[in-house]
C-alpha cells in the first residue's frame, strides 16, 4: 500500500456501492467509520444521477471503539430495513472498519432479517474497485439466481419454446464509462438481429429479475471486468454460453455481431446500421494522420480495444500500451506482444507518466490522470476509459460500442489531431502583427495591447530545452515545426548532438540532423 496523490481504481467497497446503486431494491449496509461516507459525491455530482446511492454506514468514531461496535452494526442494518424495506440486502466493511474484524456477515446472519443478506468480503488491501464490483455482482448472482433442481436431479432447467432467441446483458453498472450509452447501442444492434433481451444486469435489475436470469439462452457481457466471474458461474449452473467479444470498433463489432448469431442459431442475414468510420478512415482529411505514434493506457476491455482499433481502423502506429486492470494483465501482455511491446501493467500513474513522457507519441488515450499528463506534456490526448471526471458523462448519447460507438471514437481519437493541427497554424503565425501574444483580440475593436503571459507549459518546454543545450534560435525553429512530428524532430536531433559530442545545439545542429536521418 502507498500513499497517491491520484488512484486508477478505488478500494473494493466502492466497487460494491457501485453494483448496489445500479440496481433496484438492493441496499448496502457498510461498517464504515466517519470519514468513509463519501458515496454520495461519486454518483450525484459526478454521474449526475438524480437519487443518493442506496448504502447505509455505521459510522463509528473513536469514541465507539471502546464500546461495542459490532452492536453499532446491528441496530444500524435494522434500522436501514425497516426504513428502505429492500428486497435483498449487502453487507461488509470499508477498508477502515475492516481493520477492527467485527465480522458483518456474520452479525447481519444473527439479525434474522426476512430478506437475503449477501455477505461481502473484500479484501481492501489486496483487491481493487473492478474485482469489487465483479464479486458482488457474483455474489449476488449466486444467492438470487441459484438453479431449481428438475426431476432428473439436474440443475439445468428447462426452457420454454419460443420464436426469438433471448439473452440477458451483463456488465453495465452506475458510475460506469459511457455504459448507459453502450446498453442502448447494443439492445438496438440485438433488436436488429432478432434477438430479444431478458434480464439487463446489474443496471436498472431488480433481485426478482437476477432470479429469471436463468431462462435466457446465451449471455452477453460487456464489460469482462464486472461481469466475467458471473457468467462463468451462470455457464457452469445453466450450460448458458455468454460472448467473448467486446464490441467497440466497426471490426470488433462485426465480430460481436457473427458470434450473437452463432450463439443465437440465427442464420439469416439482416440489414444492419452503417458507420461512417471506414468511409472517413478512406478519405483524404484522414491521410495525413496514418502512421502517427499513440500511447493506449486504462481497463483491460478498453485499452485492448483501442489498440486494435488505432493500428486496423486508424493506420496509427501503436507505441506503447497498458491497463492497471491487474486481474486481465496476460490479456493485455498478449495484445503488446503481437505488436512487438511490452505492456506496462502498473496503478503507479507515475510511472505512466515516465513511459509517455519517454515514448513522446503525437497521441495519448486513456483516463482522466492520462488527460492531465498529456496536457503537460503538450500532447493531445482523449478519454477512452474510467477513471473519468464530470465531463466525460455527457448529456447527449454518446457509446463507444457499436456501430455509432465507432463514429463516436473517430471523433474521439482525430479531434485532438486536428485540433492540434490548429494550434499549430497559431503558432506559425505568432509573430503577425495580428495573432501575436500582445495583440489585443480582435473582436474586442482597436485598444492598447496587452502584456502576454507564457503558459506554464511553455514556459516548462523551453525550461527542458534549454536543459538538454538547445539554443534559442534553434528552439525558436523548433517550434515551427508540426506538433505532430516535433517530438521526433528532437529526439533525432539531440541523439544526432550526443553521438558527435556537440553540447549545444544550433539551427545548423537542426538541420544536419534533419539531412542525416533523411538519408
């Protein structure tokens, strides 16, 4: 355990409190003492959902630890039903409370409430939010969703007859990136293809609704992170079979769409929604960007997804790649190896930031931290997975999986690209008399022009340049230079400075270096 400023991934109890806001009728009793109560803040402000989160703490203070906190525990589960009346309830502790071992499963057992309590134990200092998240949901699966014995004395049982095929979706949860948008993509796609939904879980389910899970005749999971234990568990109970593509990205989602079918016994074509992807990837504004270097860093589902979809939708070159998804690390370990990487598998945003500011590609994806790393660092980036900020849950409808998920994510991935392309005309032209830091704006008319202030991140590039002996002029060419290509402009330059010994570099230095690697 280390002390961070920033954290890919809460303690797993907020993996719980996300699975339990998802759903309806469940409620979450957490032994937590004051302090741990922050769960509000993460739906309401930044999922803006429009209720609190269904969880209930004990609490405690330092005051309560000479008494009896387990007693604590009890009197505040009986009051959280007696309010909420759910129909099932968890249990566990923070990874505070943990520490005093009162043992709220066993405790909450004692209570005799008239509705299933499902005990959580998740170890705060060894596991993270996702496997949080993914064992209450299987938990919860397991308690609700337990298969009727049929005569025979098998567990499977039987299925009513039925024109369309059905399937339960598995995997979107509250506080989840994009997942309400991804749902509805992916029930319109499943619609198009005949194939009715059962249950939608945990999103939106009800306890009654996790116990008709078993009457679907294949699931599809999303989001391998939260749902996978859960439809292992449902394909060893019901001999249901589940997907094992992720449908983001028009090669990915054809995929998806070919292994419903199989699953579903569906063997007639239907007509199916167009993207714009490979009509814009073809086009002559997209040329330009082929081959640019970029760095993919967040979950395991998306970071692989966006590796396939920047090297065989984008032409992009993949230059490094990593999750802090530990539980799917040979996953992603695989995906690096079939692009000759080695994947960095790390919740150390530090030593993300190393490796980016090391590889210095034209373009980052990754989480919220990536956003703020790459806009230190002077290069473009998008959001392609949690964590994320306020701002990546937008009103409008907006998947990543998909058909229109695939236009959604072109927009995603060249929008920075263009826009920088933008930036970089400014800052040809900053010398004119016109566009120059100490002009005045032009729509405020004619006035005394201002005294301009440097950005920070310039003023820590020219810092850095300055450090590695570039000269002024030198620097001041530099910077004429595409965004796109100018990391790589100055890595070959000062490589070609330290293999001759030359301590400061020059505009000729520029130059030379430019001939000798033009060769």
């Amino acid at each position: 355990m280390q002390l961070t400023v920033w954290t890919y991934e809460g303690p797993p109890h907020v993996g719980a409190m996300r699975i339990a806001t998802a759903m309806e009728g469940v409620h979450y009793v957490l032994h937590a003492p004051q302090g741990d109560t922050y769960a509000d803040l993460l739906f309401t402000m930044i999922e803006r959902r429009d209720k609190r989160p269904p969880v209930t703490y004990t609490t405690f203070e330092a005051r309560d630890l000479g008494s009896d906190t387990a007693a604590l525990f009890q009197t505040t589960l009986r009051e959280a039903y007696e309010r909420f009346r759910p129909e099932a309830m968890l249990v566990g502790a923070s990874c505070t409370a943990e520490l005093i071992q009162d043992d709220p499963g066993g405790l909450a057992k004692a209570a005799g409430l008239p509705v299933p309590v499902i005990a959580l134990e998740l170890p705060s200092y060894q596991r993270k939010e996702n496997w949080g998240a993914a064992e209450t949901f299987y938990q919860l699966v397991r308690t609700l969703a337990a298969p009727p014995a049929s005569a025979d004395g098998s567990t499977a049982p039987e299925r009513p007859a039925r024109r369309r095929p059905l399937c339960n979706i598995l995997g979107p949860t509250a506080l989840g990136f994009r997942h309400r948008d991804d749902l509805a993509e992916i029930r319109t796609l499943l619609a198009s293809l005949g194939v009715d939904v059962g249950v939608v879980a945990p999103l939106g389910a009800s306890p009654a609704d996790l116990a008709r899970l078993g009457e679907a005749d294949f699931n599809v999971v999303l989001y391998p992170e939260i749902a996978g234990v859960a439809a292992r568990w449902l394909k060893r109970s019901f001999g249901q079979a589940f997907t094992t593509v992720v449908p983001i990205g028009v090669g990915a989602t054809q995929e998806f769409i070919a292994e419903v079918r199989q699953l579903a016994g569906i063997d007639a074509e239907t007509s199916l929604p167009e993207t714009r992807l490979p009509w814009f990837s073809r086009s002559v504004d997209s040329s330009y960007l082929t081959g640019k270097r970029v760095f993919v860093f967040g979950d395991a589902t998306h970071a692989i997804a966006a590796a396939r979809m920047v090297t065989e939708e984008f032409g992009f070159t993949l230059v490094g790649l990593g999750t802090y998804s530990r539980e799917f690390a040979r996953e992603v370990r695989v995906v690096g190896e079939a692009h000759g990487l080695t994947a960095l598998i790390t919740d150390d945003y530090l030593e993300v930031e190393e490796a980016i500011a090391a590889l210095q590609p034209e373009l980052v994806l990754g989480t919220q931290m990536e956003r703020h790393i790459a806009k230190r660092l002077g290069i473009g980036c998008a959001v392609i997975s949690a964590p994320v900020h306020v701002q990546d849950y937008p009103a409008r409808h907006s998947p990543q999986m998909g058909f229109e998920g695939a236009n959604v994510l072109w927009d995603t991935f060249v929008h920075p690209l263009v826009m920088g392309l933008e930036e970089h005309l400014l800052g040809m032209f900053r010398d004119d008399f016109e566009f120059n830091d100490a002009a005045r704006p032009s729509h405020l008319g004619a006035g005394e022009r201002v005294e301009a202030v440097a950005p920070a991140a310039a003023q820590a590039e020219a810092a850095t340049l300055e450090a590695a002996g570039w000269g002024e002029d030198a620097e001041a060419e530099l910077r004429k230079i595409p965004f796109f290509v100018r990391g790589k402009a100055r890595r070959n330059t000062e490589r070609f400075a330290a293999e001759r010994g030359l301590s400061r570099i020059t505009v000729e230095t520029l130059y030379d270096a430019k001939a000798h690697f033009s060769r």
